[in-house]
C-alpha cells in the first residue's frame, strides 16, 4: 500500500455534490426559491427586449444574500432564450462593480464581454483611453445585437456615475443607432438612489424593486433544495431547520445559511462522523461569521483596521462592565482609543476628520451603525458609533489580520 493511500479519502462520506452549496453555483429555476413575485416584476420590467424595444432600467435593493444577483442572472439568462426564439439577438453581461470600480474598468469588462469573432474589433486589457473602449463598445452593440441588458452588481461601489450616464443615455446621444441597452442596477444600500446625479437618477430609476430577507420558512426550503449535495440519509433530520431558523433570526441571508449548512457537513466530515448532527449547526453558525468578516476586511488599509480596532475595544469593555443594552461610543473617544493604538504599533495617527472618514466607511459595508445626537447648546450635535458585529468575532479576525 503506499502512502497516498492512507493520506487521501478516495470517497467522501459526507457530501456527494459540494457544489450546489457553494456561494458561487447559480442553482437551476427549480431550486430558486421565495422569489417568485420578484422574478415575475423584473421579467416584466425587462419583457420589451425580447421584441428588440428598450427594456425599463431597473435598481434592485436589498440586504446581502436576499437573491437579488441570482433572479437578475436567472431573469437575463430566460431573456436571451425567449429573445431567440422570437428572432431577436439579446445578451446580457454581469458586472462586479467591487472589482471593476472605475469607468474605464467598467466599460472595458462590458466591451470584452460582449464582443465576439464576427466583430472583429480588439478589446484589450489596457493602454487605450476610456472614449475609445467606449467608441469599440458601441460599434460592438450596433454591429451584433438588438438589446443587451447590463447588470451592475454592487453598483454603490462604483467611483462615480460616469458609466450610467453613458449606458443610460447612448440611444438619446446618438451614439446606438441599432441596438437597446438597459441597466439592472443592484445595491445592498437602500439609500444609494439619493447619491446619484440627478440626471441620471432620471434616466435610470424607471423602475425600482426592494427584495426582503427571506424568513424561517423560505430557508428551509432553499436548503431543502439543495439537501442532494450530502449523500442519502447523512443529514440529521433537524439540522436544516435549526440552520434556518438561526439564519432568520439573525440575517435572513441565503448565503450564509447555505453557508452554514456547508460548514456544517465540513465540521463532520472532518471529526470523522458518519451524520451531520444538530450540534454541528451552533459550530458552522461562528465559523460562519468569522470568514464573513475576514472576507468583509481583507482589503482594508492598516488604519481602517486600528479604527475598528479601537471601536472593538470599548465595546468589550462595555460588555464587561455591564449587561444592560448596548451603547454607542463618540468619535472622539474612538479616535482616543486610536491614538492608543497607533502608538503600541509604533505608526503616526491620522487626522479626527480622517479617522470620521473611515468610520464613515464601515457604516457603509455595515460593521458599524451611526447615529446622530444633540447634545443641547452646550455640546452641539454628535454622532455615535456602533459595533453591529460580535466584538469577540471582531478581535479574533483583526488580530489575524494584523499579524
């Protein structure tokens, strides 16, 4: 026997199609659950493309993991088909706006991703400007297609609205004389719409649709659809329940429940059990949330990571001192706490108004809630800051990352 032998498990008794409970696998229409009053809006929003008119620009809102990407992928994909079949060429193209930030980024991923052979037109990575991946991009639309629907993931994270000016009004310039284009834009952020220019919240908010968490009962079932990835019989019979009911009284996210129940067949499988058990779901709840917010930071700078270090430490002093309900904390005391810190670290401070920018920054990707207070005459007005995330998982994921 050699050795390989007794180091790899050449069957897994745990999972038997890991996949489907990978954040990253786009389920089939049967396995789409609790959106079908949202999928039905959007397909009719978009439903003109299939007969090569305009579709509505649409905004998507709502928290993380309620399934706004998924029904506008499954929506688009169902467009193209039913276009076909009527005779009208449509695409889509799904744009990560945290990774393509900038315009240039931006109208360079839509140019390659909808460019094909029969153009022959070069889309490159780099080295030409931002008018003449646009000129390429609408040459590409006029020449190959009837409608192209564009989806902008976490468009809050876009720099500035040049590119949804120019998506929003290429018809209206003159600059498509052929082809439609229609923008689904989605956001974690209720209030990014009050953010935008003016003319192009004219031009793009047509129409507007909000997607609530899921509760218990949606959950469960979206789990249910995907109990095939653990072999038969594997499953203890109240794991996806618990996973459910956890997931809709902290989030009502879908990913993290998928998550946990994926975290959860991995904590068996590695203590050698032979069923995922109920206790195993607690277990996967933390692990969870751990690699959520290690994956929620990863980019941050060193100072982002010290002022959210300072918050954390106060907030478990306060947990410490006394079980009443939480308190937030002042920006001065904060940026005490930093100055702390940035002296153990042996690094010079920002400035007050620097450090308020970066809080500023974590209420956006929802670490921490601000609030705004009045002090009276004496002290003007305030704001105060709170820690949304368990301090203790905060502490753990800062200390690995500032190692």
């Amino acid at each position: 026997m050699s050795d390989s032998d007794d180091l790899f498990v050449r069957t897994d008794p745990i999972f038997v199609n890991k996949e489907l409970l990978e954040i990253s696998h786009v389920p089939d229409e049967g396995r789409i659950v609790g959106r079908d009053d949202e999928i039905g809006q959007l397909a009719n929003a978009v439903n003109p493309a299939i007969f090569g008119q305009s579709p509505s620009n649409v905004l998507i809102y709502g928290k993380t993991g309620t399934g706004k990407s998924l029904c506008a992928k499954h929506v688009s994909s169902r467009l193209v088909d039913t276009a076909k079949e009527e005779g009208t060429n449509v695409t889509y193209v799904y744009v990560d706006c945290a990774q393509d930030s900038t315009e240039t980024q931006t109208v360079q991923t839509i140019a390659s991703s909808v460019n094909n052979d029969e153009t022959e037109i070069y889309i490159p990575d780099k080295g030409i400007s931002t008018a003449t991946y646009y000129k390429r991009l609408w040459r590409i639309l006029d020449q190959a297609y009837d409608v192209v629907l564009v989806i902008l993931d976490e468009i809050d994270k876009l720099e500035d609205d040049a590119i949804l000016m120019q998506l929003s009004r290429a018809g209206e310039a003159g600059k498509l004389t052929n082809c439609k284009v229609g923008v689904v834009g989605i956001s974690n952020k209720i209030k990014y719409r009050d953010r935008m220019d003016e003319r192009v919240k004219s031009s793009l908010c047509e129409r507007e649709f909000v997607f609530p968490p899921y509760d218990a009962n949606q959950l469960n079932d979206i789990m249910s659809a995907r109990s095939d990835a653990f072999r038969e019989g594997v499953l203890g019979e109240g794991v996806i329940p618990r996973a459910a009911a956890l997931a809709a009284r902290e989030h009502g996210d879908a990913r993290k429940a998928i998550d946990i129940l994926r975290y959860a067949g991995e904590i068996a499988q590695s203590s050698g059990a032979d069923m995922v058990r109920e206790e195993f779901v607690v277990q996967a709840r933390e692990r969870a949330e751990v690699d959520r917010f290690r994956e929620l930071i990863r980019g941050s700078t060193p100072h982002s990571k010290y002022v959210l270090q300072a918050l954390t430490v106060l907030s478990l002093e306060q947990n410490t001192a006394t079980d009443g309900p939480e308190q937030g904390f002042r920006t001065t005391r904060i940026y005490e706490v930093y100055e702390q810190i940035c002296r153990q670290e042996g690094v010079d401070t920002l400035s007050l108004r620097r450090v308020r920018d970066l809080l500023k920054e974590h209420a956006f990707l929802d670490v921490i809630e601000q609030s705004r207070h009045s002090g009276g005459s004496a002290e003007g007005s305030y704001t105060e800051h709170m820690l949304l995330e368990d301090p203790e998982v905060v502490k753990n994921v800062l200390a690995d990352s500032l190692e």
